[in-house]
C-alpha cells in the first residue's frame, strides 16, 4: 500500500512541476516583454501611444529601409518613420525614460533633430546611459549598439571615433564648440571600447 501511495505521489508531483515551471517562465517573459503596459502615457498623444505600442511588438528594433535578402522594407520601418515624424519634442522628453530601448533611441533622435543646438547635453546623456543597447538591422546586417553609439553613426553623424560618414549637422566641432567636442570623443571611444562589458553585465 505504501509503495503504491510513493508512486502515485511521484506521479503527481513531475507533472506539477512542470505546470510551476511554465507559469513561472510565461510570467518573467511576459512581464520583460510588456514593460512598457504599466508606462505612464500623461502627455502622450493617442496616435502615437497606439503606434508606439504596435512598434514595441514588432520584431525588430529599428531597421533601414530594406531588411534581408530582398531588401523588403518592413511596417516596422513605416512605424518608425510615423513615429520620427510625428513625435514632438515634449512628447520626446516624456519617451527618454521609456522602458524599451528602441524607443528611448528614437526619443533621442528626435531631441537631436529638433533641437541640434542641444546635441552636446543629449549625447552626453546617452554616452552616461550605459544600460541602454538596441538591434540595428540593415539589409542582411544586424549591428549591436549602444544608445549613444546609434545616435552617432545612424542619426547626428557627428564622426565621433573618427567616424567616415558626413555629419547631418555642419561642423559638430563649431556647434558644440571644440572642448565639448572633444569631451564627447573622449567619453565615446572609452564607452564603446567597454560595450560587451555594459551588455553582458
């Protein structure tokens, strides 16, 4: 009698286990995943906080125009557009403490685009952010960076770390003033030459 109460209770315990172990796992995915569901949307408009979210559901983190083989544009590229379009300034500093990084990077972004004269306190805000990294995806090319490293070579092209790419902004150097400049290169190459550290950790 006893053995057949020990079978039975190990019967019993391996498929409850198992039901433990799944819903432990569905809730971290879930809860890493949808961070951004508890987000306080004050000062977000309706359009860009639904467009925001179906761009935190995609696939990707941002891409070029044409991804893969093919070189398809994907609606994720047609999202981000939307969004760097869109996006106002006001609404951009709400969005830089965003929970998902690719959104905090096109937050970023716009501050850059809208308000160039500011480029120096922006990029040394993310050249400080070293938790922040994104997937860059272009063509068949997938690119690890880091926040302040996409806001370099993908949108000011300011030639930090002796970058080849031509600057959006006319002489960074004589935008931000030469001492500055130097401050961000400085901090930029020791930032990058320590990224998988900031990653892995």
């Amino acid at each position: 009698m006893k053995t057949k109460n020990r079978k039975h209770k190990k019967g019993f315990v391996l498929p409850m286990m198992i039901i433990l172990f799944a819903v432990i796992f569905s809730t971290f995915f879930i809860t890493k995943n949808k961070s951004y569901e508890n987000y306080d949307w004050t000062g977000i408009r309706s359009e860009i906080k639904d467009t925001l979210i179906n761009f935190c559901n995609d696939h990707y983190d941002i891409t070029s125009h044409g991804v893969g083989e093919m070189g398809k544009t994907p609606s994720q590229w047609h999202r981000y557009t939307f969004l760097r379009k869109n996006i106002s300034y006001k609404e951009a500093l709400l969005l830089k403490n965003f929970p998902k990084s690719k959104v905090k990077a096109i937050a970023y972004e716009i501050c850059i685009r809208k308000k160039p004269q500011a480029t120096y306190s922006i990029m040394l805000e993310a050249l400080n952010d070293t938790v922040t990294h994104l997937e860059y995806q272009s063509g068949c090319i997938g690119r690890t960076y880091l926040l302040a490293e996409y806001l370099n070579i993908q949108v000011s092209h300011l030639g930090l770390d002796s970058s080849s790419r031509n600057p959006i902004i006319d002489n960074p150097e004589k935008l931000i003033g030469m001492e500055e400049y130097n401050h961000l290169d400085s901090l930029y190459n020791y930032r990058v030459s320590k990224k998988w550290d900031y990653i892995k950790y």
